[in-house]
C-alpha cells in the first residue's frame, strides 16, 4: 500500500511544482512563499482546535494529538529544515527553467539512499537497486542538458541554490524517518506548517519588506494558495506512506520525485522551454526507473 501512496504524492508535488512555477515568474519569491505557506497553515488550526477540544475523538483520521515541549522542538527543527530547502527551491525556480529544477531537486533520493543505508540500515532487493540507479542516473543525465541552454552550472548561483535546497530536502526525509517513530504524523504535518508560518513572518519583515520598492513586485495570483493545498495533500500522503512499519524510505523518496514527468510536460507545452526532444528521451529512463520501482515493491 505505502507505495502506492507514494506514488499519489508524486503526482500531486508536480501539478504543486506547476504551481510554484506559476506564482514565481516576475514575481517577489519570499511573500509568494509566505502566502502558500499561510494557506497550508490555515487548513490545520481548525482541525488542531476540534482535536484539542475533542470534537474530533482520538479515533478520527484528522484527530490532532497534543504535544509536550520536546515534540514541539522535534517539529520546529523540521521547520527550519524544511524552510531552508523551499526558500532555496522558490529562488531557483524563479530564476531557471521547471525543467531543469526539477529533475536536479529530483536528485535528492541519492542522498537520501545513502543517509538511509547508514542510519536506518534498510535493505533493498536487487530489483529495488536496479530501480533506484536506473532512475537516479537518467536524472542526472537530464540535469545536464542545462549546459546546452546557456546555463553554467559552476558559475550559476541559482544552480547552487536547488543544490542546497536538494541536499537540505534529503536531510528532511531522513528526519522524518526519525520523527514519524516518535510523533504521530498528524500533529508533524499540522505544527510544522504552523511553525514555518511563524519562522516566515521575520524573514519577510526584515528581508524583503524594507527593499520590496527596489526588487521584483508583489502580484497575487491564484495559484499561490493552491502551493499550499497541493503540498498539504501530497504530505499527508508522504506521511501516511513512511508510517507504515515496511516503509522504506530510499524507495519512497525516489517514488516521489516522479511528480517531475508533470512538470516537464508543463514547461514543454506550456512554456515551450528547450531541448524537449532530449529531455524526453532521459523522462522515458525516469519512467523506467520508477516502475522497476514499484513493480519490485
């Protein structure tokens, strides 16, 4: 079944990543990633103020459990870590093409294969080795087709920051791991918006407020609340996912990162960016890789 579930939030992070694509052209990062996160954040409180007040019995599906305070520092940890992956991921995004973002932010379930081995010491079958190298090396090789549009990845700094908003995203999973065997996923998924709302508020205040006149404009759009419902949806299905006790997360991860072959189609259709031909070539080894994947699981 988690794979399954995996496969649904994979789904749902690409029409998020449309989304994100969307509500970032010509438009100030930061209030767009306070916005999205604001809409994740508001469709908790309630179901956090019925739980509290049990009228969502501890029964329900959408039951919130209480927190003491070390669980509330487990989750504002995640917060932070989280929080750096996305205002990493929201400026590269901006700044270079959804096809070229995704597939390299795709290269996170590397890191987090390696992270799991140590820590979590998961065993894999060899058809899961199979799945996970055949997909993670037609990822890199459609990362690399961004040399052929004009994009030095050494001397581009927005290069670097979906680097470090990949590697920061592959620390996050192996938290969650972590978390999810102490934590129910519900309060995770509900706090950890709340806190990144709070965490947003001084970054915006002090970061981008005092020189909004000099840099990009604010614009509202639609599409900036639906970030967030798209990444609510997709995270409860994640969690739901690495809950289960034969959950591995190696395998999820790499699941997860098929939501990319939705961005793609976007930016080849939509925004007519380039290389199509290429770069559907390297999605048909991404395809491969990811139902090896689910196939063996």
């Amino acid at each position: 079944m988690w794979f399954y579930l995996a496969f649904s939030s994979a789904m749902l992070l690409g029409i998020y990543d449309v989304f994100k694509k969307m509500s970032l052209n010509n438009n100030a990062v930061l209030p767009v990633l306070m916005l999205s996160i604001s809409t994740s954040a508001l469709i908790f409180i309630p179901f956090i103020l019925l739980s509290n007040y049990n009228i969502i019995g501890h029964e329900h599906w959408l039951h919130i459990p209480k927190l003491n305070a070390t669980q509330h520092l487990q989750v504002v940890l995640k917060s932070v870590i989280v929080l750096t992956s996305w205002i990493f991921s929201f400026f590269a995004l901006k700044h270079l093409p959804i096809t070229i973002v995704t597939p390299i932010r795709a290269t996170g379930p590397l890191w987090t294969l390696l992270g799991a081995l140590v820590i979590f010491s998961e065993q894999l079958n060899g058809l899961q080795w199979i799945g996970i190298a055949t997909t993670l090396l037609f990822f890199y090789l459609f990362s690399t087709t961004g040399k052929t549009e004009g994009i030095s990845f050494i001397s581009n700094k927005w290069f670097w920051f979906i680097i470090l908003a990949t590697l920061s995203g592959a620390v996050s999973g192996l938290y969650d791991k972590y978390l999810l065997q102490q934590l129910d996923r519900m309060a995770i998924q509900a706090w950890f918006s709340i806190y990144q709302w709070f965490l947003m508020i001084p970054i915006v205040a002090f970061l981008w407020w005092p020189s909004r006149k000099k840099s990009t404009p604010f614009s509202f759009r639609w599409t900036i609340p639906l970030i967030g419902i798209m990444l609510v949806l997709a995270d409860y299905l994640y969690f739901k996912a690495l809950s289960q006790t034969d959950a591995l997360i190696s395998v999820i991860s790499a699941i997860r990162r098929g939501g990319v072959i939705i961005a793609f189609t976007f930016g080849a259709i939509v925004f007519k960016e380039q290389n199509i031909k290429k770069k559907s070539l390297y999605l048909l080894g991404i395809l491969a890789g990811i139902s090896i994947l689910l196939f063996s699981s």
